[in-house]
C-alpha cells in the first residue's frame, strides 16, 4: 500500500537513463482549484500531486489527483470525488482487469517523482521511507482526465485529472512494512514506463517485487497519522534506521528501532 508521499518543494529537472528533463511547461487546460495548492508534505489520497508524463517526446509534469477517476465515471465532481476515494493503489496483479485502470495502464502510464512515503507496520505506528542519498524515487503510476458536464462545476473547473500509483508484493526490505510496495523504477525501466506501444507482456514484466539496499525507513512520530498534518514534522526521525536484513516483518513488541536517538 502507499497512501502517503513526501515530495520536493521544487524539481527543475530530473535525470532519468542518462536523459536530462526539464520542466518548464505544464498543461494550460483548466484542472480543478485544488490543483492549485502550494506544496506540502504527507500528501494524501484526494490532495494533489505533481506526476511526470511523456508528450510528443518531452517530460510534462502537472498536478494529478492522488485517486484516479477513470474517464467513463458518472455524475457531479462531488460526487465521483466520493466514488472514487480509495483508487489511489493499483494492484499489479489486477490493474490490467478492473475497469477504472485497464485503459490507463495500456495507454496512460506515468512516474511520481517523491521525496519518499510512508507505511504503518501495525495501523498506528508510521515509518518512513526513502533513499539514503535523499535523491527522488520514481514510483509506477497511472493516469486518466475526467470531465464533469454539470453547470455547477464549471466555477471550479470541469476537468479533473487524476493517477494511482501501481503496487506489488514488497521486497524483502518493504516486506518488514507491509504486504505491498509501490513500484519502484528507474534507470532504462522507468524511461520505458512512459513510452507509448509498449506490449502487456513487457508491461508486467515491471511488475514484480524488488530489493533496493538504498531504500531506508525509521520510525516517525504519530503525527504523520494526521492528514491535515503538512509540515515536515511528519518526516523526521524518532529512531533509527531500520537496517536491512532478512528479519520479518516488524512487530509492536519487537521492533528494535524503538530506542530514541
């Protein structure tokens, strides 16, 4: 699962496969005032996120809906914004399937470049994660556009554009965590992710569980627990680093890292 992301206040580029991207442009069709907002930490699912497309051949990034609301949905903005509240994983093992993402997956993939994100062991205790050189992970995703046709609104904008991150069975190390892990890419991978064409079979051939020795977690504070939370408290330490290893997964009265600074 990942429900909560952490990205950077500002990305004037991003190197992905040796190729160099800047980000000088984003999308001129109006999208929903929400979009609009400053950055902020601990993102959840119905805030908005910046996502990284590929358009003719050039990086786009654009703030996406954290909850994708497929393109045939029905009724008023409120109303698929409710419907549509718990689309923000994809499960890889049935993203090619289920209506809201067998045509994104096919034609509308993407990358959400984030600081890191966050996992809860045992639904109260939160953990951080990301790299231990602090550079931005690629996590997997999918995206659609919405349009409302209802007259009320317009004032907002009628369009919402969305995404879901794509999720597998974690790896040894996002195993101590939880049961699933965002997809990580990078390299030539998460190059290839964005390209247009790409066969079902080479698709999920992405999708499978990965070990990465950057990859670092600790224990955060409980604050981290608040979605109206947005400040930076929501990633600091409270202990240390969960070393990697092939310990299972952590238990409220095992957990070694419990011990403060």
């Amino acid at each position: 699962m990942c429900g909560r992301l952490n990205q950077y206040i500002q990305l004037q580029f991003l190197s992905i496969a040796g190729r160099r991207f800047g980000f000088g442009r984003k999308r001129k069709e109006q999208e929903d005032q929400r979009a609009r907002k400053d950055f902020v930490y601990n993102i959840c699912p119905t805030d908005y996120a910046e996502v990284l497309t590929m358009e003719d051949g050039e990086a786009v990034m654009q703030p996406m809906r954290f909850g994708l609301i497929p393109k045939w949905a029905t009724g008023s903005k409120t109303e698929v914004w409710r419907k549509f509240m718990l689309t923000f994983n994809a499960r890889s093992e049935t993203v090619f399937d289920l209506a809201s993402y067998r045509r994104p997956i096919r034609s509308q993939r993407c990358l959400i470049p984030v600081r890191g994100w966050h996992e809860w062991p045992d639904r109260t205790t939160p953990y951080y994660i990301h790299r231990t050189d602090d550079e931005p992970l690629l996590l997997a995703g999918i995206w659609d556009r919405w349009e409302s046709h209802h007259l009320a609104d317009d004032e907002t904008g009628p369009i919402v554009t969305s995404m879901s991150i794509i999720t597998t069975p974690p790896g040894r190390y996002m195993g101590k965590f939880h049961d699933r892990s965002p997809l990580v890419l990078d390299g030539e991978e998460a190059l290839s992710w964005l390209q247009p064409g790409v066969l079902e079979a080479d698709l999920r051939e992405f999708m499978r569980p990965r070990d990465d020795s950057q990859l670092e977690a600790y224990r955060v504070s409980t604050a981290a627990n608040k979605a109206k939370n947005k400040t930076e408290e929501v990633i600091e330490a409270i202990a240390r680093p969960v070393p990697q290893g092939d310990e299972p997964m952590l238990k409220p009265d095992t957990r070694e890292d419990l011990q403060l600074f």
